[in-house]
C-alpha cells in the first residue's frame, strides 16, 4: 500500500517534483523509480471520488512500466549512460503522478478536485504524454530486454499518445450541480436536499464528519490564498466553504465527531513527545516560531524574521550560508500545528501570525456572494431547530452555531441577526449536560460581536450565564460561562451591571480554585476585565480572591496562569487597600523570585508593576525588604533594555524609589515621606 502524506506538507494541485542530479548512477535511478512506481501502483485499491477512470488507467500504465523495470533489474541487465536521460524524465512524471494521484483521493479536498476536474485530467493527459516522449530516447536495443517486455513498452508508448484522459462525465454533470447551487444560494433560493445529497454521494461524503473535513480543508486553502497577491481561488473556495456547511448544517442529522477528535489528540501527544521543543524555535530569533516557513535549502524559519533578513539584502541561508536560488517562503503548517500544540499543552503565550490576523479580518464579509446567502439561509434554518427542534436537534443547532461562529466575524453576525441567543439562552437551563455546554460555547463565541453583547443582556441572558457558571452541568460548560463574561464585560456599562450581581464575582473566584486551568484562566482574564471597573475592586478583595491568586503563583504548572494572577494582584495593589491584603499574604519574597526566573516578557512585566504598587503604598519597609534582595536590581536593570517599553518604564519608577530610599536612609531617614495610612509592615 502507498505512504498517505498528513496533508499538510504542500497545497493541493502542485507538483513539486525534484529532477535527479546530473550525476546519478542508472543502478541509482533505476531503484527508486521501482520504489515510485510501486508506490504508484498502491493507489490501484483507492477510491478515487473524482477522475476515477483517468486515475487507474495511469496506474494501469505505470504498472505495466514496473515490470519493464523489475525485469532489468533482476536480470542484472547491464545499462548504459545513456538510459540517464530517459530514467530521470519517467522519475520527474512519476514524482508528479503520484502527487496529481495522492491529490484525487486525499480526504477534505474532494469537492474542490470535483470543481478541478477538468483540470486534472489536462495534468493526468500531459503527465502521461510526457512518459511517451521519455520512453521515445530509451535506448531499448542496448539494454537487451525480452521481446514480450519490449512489446509492453511499445504498448505503453502507443497507448500513453492515443489516451483522450477527458473530463469524466459523471464528474461534470456533478461540478455542474454545485455551480447550479451555488447560483440557488447567490439568489437566496433553498436547493433541493435531493440535489446536495447527490452531489456528496458522487463525492463519497456521506457522514457529517467527512462534510467538516471539507470545511476545515477549504478554510486552510483560504488563509493560504489570501497570502497570494491575485488571490484568483479565493470567492471560489468562500463558495464551496459556504455548500459545505450548508451540507453539514442541513443534510446530516447526526454529529459523528468524538472518535477523530480523540484520535487526533492522542496522535497529537505522541508525536509531541518525539519532539525537541527547541527545533520549535526560529534559528534568528529563538523564539518560538509563529509563522514557520520553509526556503528553498529546506530550513525553517519565522517567516517575519526570515523576511527581515532578505529585506536586510542577505541572499544566503541564514543556517548553511548557501545562496539561494529563489527566496520562495513555503508555509509548513505541520510544524505549524506542532507548535500552536506544544504552547497550548504548555501554557506558553504565542503571537497571532499576520495571516491569522488577515484570517479573521476577512471573515468580516463572507467572502463571496454564495457564501453570504449560504450562510443567512443556513442562520434561519438552526433559528428554526433551536425553537420548533427535538432536544437532540436543538443540540446539533447549537453546536453547529458553535463552530460557525468560533472564526467567522460575518457568521456571527448572521447568527445573531436570525435571532438564535435568546433560544440558546434558554438552552442553558437544559439537564443534559453535552447541550448545556453547547449552548454556552456558542454563546461564548457569539459574545465576540459587538451586538450580541447587548442582545445578551436585554434578553436576561446575564443570570442565566451566572447559573452556568456557578452549577454548570460540567466544567466545560462552567469555564465557557467564564469567558463569556470577559467578553461581555469589554462593554463598560456591564462591568458595571455583572460587579453589581451578588454572586458573578464570587463565582468566578470559586472557579479559581476548582477549576480546570482553562477553567482558572477564563476566571482570570474575566476578573482583570472586570476590575477595570473601579466598583469591582473592593468586591474581588472581599470575595477572597488574593490567597488563591498567590497560590496559583507557587502552585501553577503553567506560566499563563502565573502571568494571568500577576496582572491581576497588578491592579488589586493600585489600591491601598489591596496592597494590604496582598502584603500580609507574605507575597514579596515570592514576585521578587518569579521576576528573576520568568521567561516571560509578560510576567516580569506585571512583576515590576505590582512591586512599584506595593513600594507606592505600602511605604518605607516595603522599600526596605527590596532592598535586601541582593539580585533584585540586576532584573530591573535588564528590564530597561530587553523588556517592552511599559516594563522598562515601571522598572525605572522602582528603581528611583530604591535610589531615594538609600539616599534619604543615608541621610538618616527611615522611610519614604509617604501617609502613614500607607505604611504596612512586612510580615
């Protein structure tokens, strides 16, 4: 059987086959063209959704050339020089064959070859035209072959010219269809379920997981087309990515998506383990690479720091020093993918990559006019299942809004025109715990839109997120809750309105200290959010938030949620009050200890910024305990030049103070001249 490529390593319909070198020997050559063509010949027992007959009959051909092969190679047969020409054009059309045959039965791409079709079967049509014209130069009488192996030859030949390799029929009648639907959606018109279904069935989709393989694929394809200048694919893969989810939303009732997530993870960890996270780091930068691309010696690296460098006029691999023929940047979103795992698993922050950027400000608009009206039609039909539905369709609505609205800026608009969160609203008090925590993802995801927020709340929705998030059915559900109150509380009026509900904050403090790390960060962000609230202060403090804040600082496996409690204690210390409670926790020794070990540009941040709160109000002896923290100024140093301009400038205010305090001590002053209401004792 044939290796399966992840996918991942180059885009769909290209072909980048490599020419042998001048210098390789017929023995050389001969082999890996019988490891070729045997791997060619593996695709014989595929399914081939689209350009079937053109895909076997290449198989078929090539299976013929693989005796041709295996014969020489077991009868030893001498072989001259001058078979290198031919053997290094049938190995670069075998390379490609392969590639245009892995690209027909590769899984998520189906509708989009079945829009390909025509063009396929020109490539299968030159591909196999080009072995004719390789075996023409084959220098067959001085190889000394059999008759019969020389008459396949022929064969080959004659048959490799004469091959029509048309578009199949049943191929265009069904790309025909999705056209044909693609107007219907353009012209907001409902297709017939009969025509979607007959459309999947010629493509081999028939479960609902299939259907969001192709959804995840499209989408891929988008944000790798909008890094080109043309972007010539882009309306046509909105379009298809709109049939797509209609599909999925529409004709299949069941979701069938627990065994591949789980499969996926499990895979995902296995090969995390293999791993050296530093091959995840960019060889200019040694950062973690966000962006990770390939040039043309093979290496990676971040793309914004790779792109530097040639902007800084280096033609050469940073790596090797070799020149470079071109400076071509080959996005390697496998790596890409280990990364984003790797720094999720391990609570390391990472930079949204430009594209990713580019990828959510395009959904603002869906792309193409069928996927616009796909999309509205599809808004209407779950509006529909939440309020008329069984419980098991309510539920599939409310995951489908889920994953519609977690990256598409239109989608959510769309969704919350339809008039869905009320309906999802009333879904959170559902006893099934998997449609409660539904309900609540898609009304996290739906928070992000300015106007979902206040239709959130005029609709009562505020108590029913708090009973979420303080008796959710599952914890998943309980974190979701929590970050949708961050989202919501990004609107000044209700950071407000959620501090003045008794039991909001004391919910989220109690996630902090049962929660799962999602859970205890979602709690975080949202308290920070809130606290920008100035009522909301005394109320964090009263609800017992600092021991647990600077439990997690010793407690924590992740450095986000050390990060995230740092910011928080930050903001609680503005206030005297909260520098108090902070201090009698005994934390100083503690930050001043993070400070010098945190890898973070973030956390030694929001380490100098809580110290300078604590030195402000919590007077002379705070000062003074600093101060005999021998390594403390080497970080506050370091600060000015590598840490980011807040940081350097909190660590200059900290420095100062320490100064002052040594000058003033030296002239035989105590303490800072501060209030004495301000000064706290260090216990």
């Amino acid at each position: 059987m044939i290796q399966k490529s992840d996918g991942t390593s180059r885009r769909i319909l290209t072909l980048p086959a490599v020419h042998p070198c001048e210098s390789i020997s017929p023995a050389t050559l001969l082999a890996s063209l019988i490891t070729l063509a045997r791997k060619i010949c593996g695709y014989k027992s595929e399914f081939f959704p689209t350009n079937k007959r053109n895909g076997r009959e290449s198989v078929r051909l090539i299976g013929i050339l693989l005796i041709f092969l295996e014969e020489i190679r077991d009868r030893q047969l001498g072989l001259p020089d001058s078979v290198v020409l031919s053997f290094s054009e049938l190995h670069l059309t075998f390379q490609k064959i392969q590639y245009l045959l892995e690209d027909c039965i590769h899984e998520g791409a189906r509708l989009w070859m079945l829009t390909k079709s025509e063009r396929v079967a020109d490539q299968f049509r030159v591909l196999i035209r080009a072995i004719s014209t390789a075996l023409d130069v084959l220098p067959l009488e001085s190889i000394g072959l059999s008759i019969e192996v020389k008459e396949m030859i022929d064969l080959v030949m004659r048959q490799s010219r004469k091959a029509s390799f048309d578009i199949e029929v049943d191929d265009e009648r069904a790309s025909n269809d999705v056209f044909s639907i693609l107007n219907q959606f353009e012209d907001r018109i409902v297709p017939d379920r009969s025509d979607l279904r007959r459309v999947l069935h010629h493509i081999g989709i028939k479960s609902w997981s299939e259907c969001n393989k192709e959804v995840k694929f499209l989408d891929a394809e988008i944000g790798l087309e909008c890094l080109n200048v043309e972007k010539k694919e882009v309306v046509l893969l909105n379009s298809l990515m709109g049939f797509m989810n209609y599909c999925r939303c529409v004709v299949f009732d069941a979701v069938d998506r627990q065994n591949g997530r789980q499969s996926d993870s499990r895979c995902s960890s296995e090969v995390l383990g293999c791993l050296n996270p530093d091959d995840f780091r960019c060889p200019i930068s040694l950062e973690f690479m966000s962006d990770p691309v390939a040039i043309a010696t093979g290496h990676t690296y971040d793309r914004s720091s790779i792109v530097k460098w040639f902007k800084a006029g280096n033609p050469i691999c940073p790596k090797t020093g070799e020149k470079l023929i071109n400076k071509e940047l080959v996005p390697n979103l496998a790596l890409q993918q280990l990364i984003r795992q790797y720094c999720s698993d391990n609570g390391i922050p990472m930079a949204e990559t430009g594209n990713r950027n580019r990828d959510i400000t395009r959904t603002v608009l869906a792309g193409s006019p069928a996927a616009e009206g796909a999309m509205r039609m599809v808004a209407i039909f779950l509006a529909g299942m939440l309020a008329e539905g069984t419980s098991g369709e309510r539920n599939k609505a409310a995951y489908e809004i889920r994953l519609l609205a977690k990256t598409s800026i239109f989608n959510r608009s769309c969704l919350s025109e339809a008039g869905t969160i009320s309906h999802l609203l009333s879904l959170l008090s559902s006893t099934d715990a998997v449609a409660q925590e539904n309900a609540i993802a898609a009304l996290l995801n739906l928070s992000k839109h300015s106007k979902s927020k206040t239709i959130i709340v005029e609709n009562g929705g505020l108590k029913s997120i708090l009973d979420v998030l303080k008796n959710g059915l599952g914890m998943e559900a309980r974190q979701h809750a929590a970050a949708t109150i961050f989202y919501i509380s990004s609107v000044e009026e209700y950071r407000k309105l959620i501090g003045e509900i008794p039991e909001a904050i004391p919910a989220l403090v109690e996630l902090i200290k049962e929660g799962s790390n999602r859970g205890k960060k979602n709690a975080l962000v949202s308290i920070f959010g809130l606290l920008m609230h100035p009522g909301n202060h005394w109320r964090v403090l009263a609800a017992g938030a600092v021991p647990l804040l600077i439990n997690l600082l010793t407690s924590a496996e992740r450095e986000d949620l050390i990060t995230d409690s740092l910011a928080v204690l930050a903001t609680l210390a503005e206030k005297p009050d909260g520098t108090i409670a902070i201090l009698r926790r005994g934390a100083l020794d503690l930050v001043m200890g993070i400070l010098s070990s945190s890898a973070l540009k973030a956390g030694k941040e929001y380490c100098v910024s809580l110290l300078l709160a604590l030195c402000i109000n919590g007077g002379g002896d705070v000062v003074a305990h600093l101060l005999q923290n021998h390594s403390l100024m080497e970080s506050l140093y370091s600060l000015l030049t590598e840490g980011t301009s807040r940081a350097s400038k909190k660590a200059s205010s900290l420095i100062r103070i320490l100064h002052e305090y040594c000058e003033r001590n030296t002239s035989g002053l105590k303490t800072l001249t501060l209030p004495q209401d301000r000064i706290v004792h260090v216990w």
